[in-house]
C-alpha cells in the first residue's frame, strides 16, 4: 500500500495549493500525537496562512471545504483545530479494506519508492590487523538494517564494507611475523591469536626504534609488490577476514566478501588524486606535507584547519583513499552515498565532502552523508572497555550475550528443549544487542548494560519477541479450536481501531527510515504497536468471543504478527513462534 501519510500529504498539498495559488506548498502531515486529535495532524496551513497575510483557522475551512472527493475515501471526517491545524479521521471502511489487503498478499505492504536509487552504503569497515572489536558494532548492525530497509523500498543497494587493510600496521605485523620465522625456523608460523599478535607487535613499534624502522620499510616493500610480502600480508588479510566473517555470521550482517572495498583497492588511484587537487588548484604544503585548506574549516583559533592528503614521505592517507572512493562513486552513477560511521570521525567526512565538490570530484547529483553514530559507555560513563582498559572483542562479547539469554531462557521456560532453547537463547541474545543499539537515537552515546537489553520489560528485543511469541501462541489455539479470522470484519473498540490504525503506519515508517537513517523510529513503532496489541489483548476478549468478532479479531492478531515480523525482519532480527 501507499503510505498514509504519503496519500495525505499528496490530497493536502493539492488543495493547498488550488487555494492559495502558491506553486508549491507544505503540507507537513504529521502523526497525531494525541488520540484526541485524530490519526494525523495537517500542520502545513499555518505557514501558508503567513505567506498569504490571512487567518489561519479560515485557510484550514477552506482547505477542509475543498478537499477533494477522491482523498475522501480515505478520510472520515477533519476538523481544524487550535490556531489552524486540521485533524483527519481516517476512514474505517478504507482501513478495512487496506489491511484486509496485506492479509491477502502480505508482500503488497511496504511499496516500493517510486524512484529507485542507486545507493551505496559504507559500513562496518574494521581495521583488519586487529579483530574486531565493540567500536564496530554500531556501525556493524546500523548499516546491516539501513541496507535492509532500503532493499525492501526497491532501492539498489551496493554494500560497501571499506576496511582498513594497509598502511603503517601491516608493516609491523608483516616485520614482526618474519622475525619470529626465523627464530623459529619455521615458514608456516600459525596465527593463533590476532590480537595478541597485534598488541605484540606495537608494543616492539613503539618500544624498539629499530623494529619500527624496519616496519616502515617493510611497509615500502609491501608497496612496491615484493612477493614474499605481499604473502606475508595476504595471509594476515585472510585471517582477519576469518574472524570478522563468524562475527558477521552471529549477528546475522548480510556482508560477504564480495562486498569488500578495501583501502588497498585505491592504491592506483592515490597520485592521481594528488595530480587532480593540485590542477584545480586546491594543494598547499605545510611542513612539508600535501594539505587542502578550505576557508569553511577554521580550529578554535580562527586558523585553517587541513585536510592532509600526503604526508611528508610522499605517503597517503585516510582522507586521500576516501577522495578516490568518492570520485569511483560518482562514476558508477550512484545517487546517495551514505558513511555509517563513528561520529567521531565527523570533521573527516565533512572536509573530505567539502574538498570533492570543490574539487569537482562530485556534483550534486550525489548525495553524500555521513550516518553518525554516538559511542558504546561502559556503566563507568566511560567507553566501553574490559577491566583491565583493553578494547572488548565484538566476538566474546556477543558470545556473552548469548550466554546470558541462554540462562534467561532457560529460568523462564524450562520446558523447552534443549535444541529449541539453544535457537531461542541465540536469537534473543543477539537481537537483545543489536535492538539495544537500534533503539537508541543514533547520534547520542548510550550505555551498554545486558540487564537493561535482556529485561522483558520495556523497550527492548525480548519484550517485543514475547509479544510475537504469544501471538502465535493464541493463533495456534484459535487453530485447534476451529475458525482462524482471514479478515478484518468490524472496528468495534477503541484499542482495535487503535492497533489497526498503527498497523497501517509501518510503510510510512520504513520510509522514514530510508530518508533519514534513523532506525529508533522503527523500533518506537514497533514498541507502541506490541503495546497497542497488549491492550487490545487485555480489552477485547478474543477466544471467548464468538463468530464474527472472534475472526475478526484473530485476523487483527494475525496482521499485528505479520507487521512485527516484518519489522524486525528490517532491523536484522530474527522473530521466534516460540519462546
Ligand atoms: N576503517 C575505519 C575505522 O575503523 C572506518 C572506515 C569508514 N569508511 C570510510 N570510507 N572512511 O575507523
């Protein structure tokens, strides 16, 4: 179906426009946000009514007055409302119709966009001499639904995960690697553990002067494609995509390795970059090193902050594998392109945007946004860490979340088997996590706390797979005891309306979503929709009701389990008929 809001607007902005003789207007429909105003709120007339020099309240009668037949089968009944707001009621009849629609042809829910886009989203995107650790999770599990969201709205989607797999930390790995070869005489050494390797080597980087400048040249040797290097790094690449491969697999992250687009990748491209901001005259040096200053990026002191695009040794960096990557962006016609990554690293992709227009990398055919994400705090209020101050493993972590639900679960529903309770414990587990994060406006820090994600009250993953959970509990009894309601036949409550209406809100959500990247709306609706089924629930007796109203009621229970799965579905969350 059509979004609601998307059919309102429309209705709105054509009257509003008729009556005022504006080119365009505003409708600005927006969800009521109280019972007492009715679904939606037109908020669009007051602005207009200030353009035009008139009274509000008399434009919003006009507009009521005018409003065209068509729009009226969706619309009950409008009323304006305070200084000029007009409230719509929408029509029972058409909500009938439109969930007795999706009952029919579940697929027809969430409709397509009426364009679709090419759209790349970066995201994930370790460093690959290191495992992956809690930083990546946000951005892991933010891009996977943002990805999912947007495939769904019909959008070609082209996954991005850009990892870190050169530089200076290869060098170091690769020098400390052939070091222990020759000391153990051994040329198939065994990486055990990533980490330990990892932390090994930059302890003797930063330690042992000689170490780090063999690492550096090392690195040089890697550059240049010297064989036994170029092995040494291939080997340590496979490894590290090894680990992040069964992170990807718990969290269920729909990323391959086909999706890989490697800072390596760019190497080629890097002195022409260099070539093409000096031609466009953006290149200044400063000690030495290749800058961009753009009058627009000022430090505290008013200075000109650069963006350093070669350092001083002639190598390249962050922002110059990002330039390159854009400018592969914009040649394969891609729409939007879309970073999701720490917010820390704003500064960065504001100045690299910045230096690629100017620069005439990109027009404005592309659209380039940087999805910020706040950071992961420990109940200290400080980054998450481990006691001892060490970054966590995104592995061990989710191992524990599965690990807690697994005792959770079984304390909640020991009759479970133990095949079955194993899946439940994974899917709550992991889906505690990653809804803990989702729910969350994307921009501000949170803190992680497994009692708060696990708790089955609240906003959380095991509430609302409860609530799935019970749906299918009272479908399958309904089952054994006769008719199961195939449709909607009467709005008799208030909380039936209530859910039903809620229930035709998920397509303007997920577009929603699509726009603006913020997937705590979804888990919000989704939220107010268990709660919603959990009144009707309470209010509107369903088993012991008879005939009609039992179907009818059972095809509401029906389409509510349909939108919840459907929604954690786009949240990367696998839903349980049992639990
Ligand atoms: N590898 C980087 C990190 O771990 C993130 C890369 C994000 N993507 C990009 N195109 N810069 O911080």
């Amino acid at each position: 179906m059509q979004a609601i809001k998307q059919q309102l607007n429309n209705a709105f902005e054509q009257v509003m426009i008729s009556v005022s003789g504006l080119p365009t207007c505003n409708a600005n429909v927006v969800t009521a946000s109280k019972p007492e105003f009715g679904d939606y709120q037109v908020n669009g007339v007051m602005a207009i009514a200030k353009q035009m020099k008139c009274s509000p309240r008399e434009l919003a009668q006009q507009v009521v007055d005018c409003i065209s037949t068509q729009a009226l089968g969706l619309i009950g009944r409008l009323e304006v409302a305070g200084p000029g707001f007009i409230n719509v009621h929408i029509a029972g009849p058409f909500l009938l119709e439109q969930s007795n629609n999706i009952l029919t042809d579940p697929s027809s829910f969430i409709r397509s966009a009426e364009i679709s886009q090419k759209i790349a989203v970066d995201y994930s995107s370790p460093n690959l001499a290191k495992e992956m650790h809690v930083g990546h999770l946000r951005g892991t599990i933010i891009g996977d639904c943002l990805v999912r969201v947007l495939e769904k709205l019909g959008h070609h989607v082209i996954r991005q995960n850009h990892v870190g797999d050169w530089g200076t930390q290869f060098g170091m790995l690769i020098t400390h690697l052939r070091e222990l070869q020759t000391e153990n005489n051994n040329t198939n050494l065994q990486l055990a553990d990533l980490e330990v390797f990892y932390r090994d080597a930059k302890t003797r980087f930063d330690e042992d002067a000689e170490f780090a400048s063999k690492s550096r040249l090392s690195v040089v040797k890697l550059q240049s494609g010297e064989a036994e290097y170029v092995r040494a790094w291939e080997m340590f690449i496979n490894e590290s995509l090894k680990h992040c491969e069964t992170v990807y697999d718990k969290l269920g992250v729909t990323l391959t390795r086909s999706d890989l687009d490697s800072e390596s990748r760019y190497n080629d491209d890097l002195p022409q970059v260099i070539a093409d901001l000096d031609s466009a005259q953006l290149l200044s040096q400063s000690d030495g090193a290749n800058c961009v200053f753009l009058n627009a990026f000022k430090g505290k002191n008013g200075e000109l902050l650069p963006l350093i695009v070669q350092k001083t040794d002639g190598g390249y960096l962050y922002a110059t594998t990002d330039l390159a990557a854009i400018r592969l962006r914009m040649s394969q016609q891609i729409h939007r392109s879309l970073y999701v990554v720490d917010a820390r690293q704003s500064l960065h992709f504001q100045q690299v945007f910045a230096v690629a227009r100017k620069a005439e990398f990109v027009d404005n055919s592309l659209s380039l946004e940087h999805i910020a994400y706040g950071t992961i705090m420990g109940k200290d209020g400080r980054p998450f860490r481990t006691r001892s101050g060490e970054s966590i493993k995104l592995i061990d972590l989710l191992d524990e979340a599965v690990k807690q639900a697994h005792r959770l679960v079984r304390e909640k529903n020991p009759n479970l088997n133990p095949d079955e309770m194993v899946h439940v414990a994974n899917c709550v587990g992991i889906g505690a996590v990653k809804y803990a994060d989702l729910s969350k406006n994307r921009t501000s820090d949170y803190v992680f706390d497994f009692d708060t994600m696990l708790s089955f009250e609240g906003n959380t993953a095991p509430y609302l797979l409860y609530a799935g959970a019970r749906i299918h509990s009272l479908l399958s009894k309904a089952a054994g005891s006769g008719d199961i309601g195939r449709k909607i036949l009467e709005i008799g409550e208030p909380a039936e309306r209530a859910l039903l209406v809620k229930n035709l809100q998920l397509p303007e959500v997920v577009h929603a979503v699509a726009m603006d990247c913020y997937p705590n709306q979804l888990c919000s609706f989704l939220y107010e929709l268990a709660g919603l089924f959990m009144r009707f629930y309470e209010e509107c007796p369903i088993l012991r009701s008879t005939g009609e109203t039992m179907a009818s009621r059972l095809a509401l229970a029906q389409l509510t389990v349909h939108t919840l799965e459907q929604g954690m579905d786009l949240l990367g969350i696998e839903s349980l008929e049992k639990m």
